[in-house]
C-alpha cells in the first residue's frame, strides 16, 4: 500500500502530504469513514494525548474502538482512569495483556525488576510487556491512531500526521495531534473536561509502568520522567522507533 492508497476514498484520492494541512478532527473523519471497524485508538492512559484523542474519535463515531497495553505493572491511577473513560463515554476499551508465559520466564530468569540492571535489560522488558502484545493485536486491525507529537522529544521531531508502520506489515498509522503543542493539548482537556490520569496532577506528565515512572521537577524534560537511571538519549520503549533507532528492537 502506497500512502495515496491510504486515504484514497472511493474514486477520490488524497495524498498524504495533504493531510499535514488538515486538523485532527478531519483527519480522524477521514481515518473512521475509510478503516472503522478495523482502526482502534492506541491509548496508553497515561498522557493526556490519548484521551483528547479518544474525546474527539467518540464525537465522530461512538463505537471508535480504543485500545490499551496492559504491562501488569501499570499505576491503579492508570487503571482508575480507564474505568472512568468506561462510565464517561459507554466504552469498553480492548485491554491487551501480554503473554503470561512469556512474562513467567523472563522474570525467573533476569528477576522481577531487570529493567533496572541495564539498557538492553529494559528493552527486553519492554519488547515482552508492550511491543509483542501490540503486533498480536494489531494483526487484527487495517489502521491505528497514536497521540505522538513533534515536540514530546527529538525522536519525534519529523513524525507525520499519517504513515505506513512498516513493521508490523504497512499498517497505516495516523498521528493527528503532530503539530499540537502540550498547551493546546490541556486546553482542549480543560475546556471539554476530558478525563485524564490524576498523576498529572503530582508532576507525572507521562505515566508508564509504575517503576518505570516518576514526577519530574520544573524545567525538566517531559520524558525525564520515563526511564530516569539510564544516560540513553533515545528515551523510548520501542514502540514509535524504527528498527534502526532502536536497535532492531522496535516496530
């Protein structure tokens, strides 16, 4: 698939790079009218980008489906917020577990908290937790939507509003916040009243696995928080890398 075909509506096709111009609100139209039932929303219930963009999926298609990964090892405010977007919006959201067997080896081989022991360690953990639960489930889908925007970090610098994720076979992936900036993000929160994790609160502007995340002081980078032991200037998990930035350990 081509990125023209991506958005290509009966005898009308647009080209991705017209999309850039577009809003969130009209590329998620686009994205629902093409791929629903076959879209979800990958919502990690820990940044506030999530829930504005389930807010405005469930405006243009109530039944907009929405998708969480479960590590087991998420925050009870993670799983307190997920029972609220559940009363607020009549959503059941897909919770995605990875393999319990897979999750048992590894904890008896490399102990239950390995992330701390080293860069590769943490990687594995994150590959067996979160990236091999999202290729599962994402073989069931044609189209995703992600929260990134450009300027979370460096890594994400040049993300597109709508791209082909290679690898997990040319799933197209939409990313309808890019050019949004965190101010614009809590003011539609603040004036929709959207539901967000009450971590934020406390200084966590992005919540992850619970020892994976912790507050961040003034002035710091939002993802000083993730990760805060390692040196690594690629603060990720694998999930948004390719395989190149990643070491061969993303999607």
């Amino acid at each position: 698939m081509s990125l023209k075909q991506i958005v290509e509506d009966n005898s009308k096709s647009i080209e991705a790079a017209d999309l850039e111009a577009k809003s969130a609100t009209e590329i998620l139209t686009i994205a629902i009218k093409k791929y629903h039932p076959r879209l979800a929303l990958s919502a990690s219930f820990g940044a506030p980008e999530g829930m504005v963009l389930l807010d405005l999926m469930h405006a243009i298609e109530p039944e907009a489906r929405v998708f969480l990964l479960d590590t087991g090892r998420l925050h009870s405010a993670t799983h307190d917020l997920v029972d609220r977007v559940r009363d607020r919006y009549g959503k059941a959201v897909e919770v995605v577990f990875p393999r319990a067997a897979e999750v048992e080896h590894m904890v008896r081989e490399q102990g239950m908290n390995l992330f701390y022991s080293s860069v590769e360690s943490r990687k594995h953990c994150c590959r067996i937790r979160k990236i091999e639960p999202l290729r599962r489930y994402l073989t069931e889908l044609d189209a995703y939507v992600s929260g990134l925007r450009r300027d979370q970090n460096l890594n994400r610098h040049a993300t597109a509003k709508v791209e082909l994720d290679v690898g997990n076979g040319g799933l197209v992936k939409f990313n309808p916040l890019a050019d949004w900036t965190h101010d614009r993000v809590m003011d539609y929160v603040g004036e929709h009243r959207v539901p967000i994790n009450s971590l934020h609160a406390e200084g966590y502007p992005s919540v992850g696995c619970e020892p994976c995340s912790r507050a961040v002081q003034p002035g710091e980078d939002s993802r000083a928080g993730r990760w805060w032991w390692e040196n690594d200037a690629v603060k990720e998990c694998g999930l948004h890398l390719s395989e190149e930035q990643d070491g061969g350990l993303g999607i």
